[in-house]
C-alpha cells in the first residue's frame, strides 16, 4: 500500500534518523559527468529509508533524494534544473523541494526558503538539507572530486 499524506510527516519529523558512516562520492555508474552517493539511514521507527546525492560541477546541478525503499523518491531538493509541477503546470524554478503528497506522489515541488548555498557548495547545501529533513550525519562528507579528466 503507498504511503499516505499521514504517514509522510511522520518519516520526515522522526528526530532519530541517522547515518552512522563518511559520504563518499562515487562517478556514476552510467558514466555521466556526475558523481554520487548512497548512504543508509537509520532510524528507531525502522523505516527502510536511504538517501542518494548526485552532482555534477559541469552542469552545476546538485540533488540530495530521501528514499522510501518500499515507494521511492518521498522527498527531495534539487539545484540548477528546473521543474514543472504536474498539478498546475507552474514553473517552479531551479532551486526546489519535493515531498510526498498521495495524489501527486514526489511529483509537485516547491520553492524552498532554508536553502540558501548553492549547487557548487555540495557540503553546505548538506548541511541545510540534513537539518530541514531532520537527518543526524555522524561522519563527514568527503568533498566531490574534480571532474576535468571525465572527458580526456
């Protein structure tokens, strides 16, 4: 069953989620200028929840996605790419969130106010991420490496 517009608060509220490791960047595996990463997160509810990050200093677009194992993508923040919202097809801009609402699914965004570095600042934007989705990073983020030498 998907989760519903009760349960969503609950996941994004809870206090006790963590990830108890570094974050490391990785290159793509489609081999894309961007580079990524994937991190557990823990949680005394024990919702199957990851969090993916992707970057890409060519393009200037960075994206941090909360990951409900069970429905995929129930929230997320995303610099340097627009979005149309599918309910009523506003343009909501480069810099936006999305959260989980049944009828839309992840689907409509928002323009968020507590994000305020920018897509070339990936451990920064972290930062603001983690506290506005209540997540507890107990390690460090590695910064991404350069990505001159993908094209050569």
């Amino acid at each position: 069953m998907p989760l519903t517009d009760s349960e969503f608060p609950s996941i994004l509220n809870d206090t006790s989620k963590k990830i108890e490791s570094d974050i490391e960047w990785r290159e793509d595996e489609d081999h894309s200028p961007s580079l990524e990463f994937r991190a557990e997160i823990q949680s005394e509810a024990g919702w199957p929840l990851f969090v993916k990050g992707s970057y890409n200093s060519l393009a200037n677009t960075l994206s941090y996605v909360l990951i409900l194992q069970t429905d995929g993508r129930i929230y997320g923040l995303d610099l340097g790419k627009g979005h149309r919202n599918p309910s009523t097809q506003e343009q909501v801009g480069d810099k936006h969130k999305h959260k989980w609402i049944e009828q839309y699914r992840d689907k409509d965004a928002y323009i968020p106010n507590d994000i305020t570095a920018q897509a070339s600042q990936p451990k920064d934007v972290w930062s603001q991420f983690c506290i506005e989705a209540k997540i507890e990073h107990n390690g460090k983020m590695l910064p991404p490496s350069i990505q001159e030498n993908l094209f050569l």
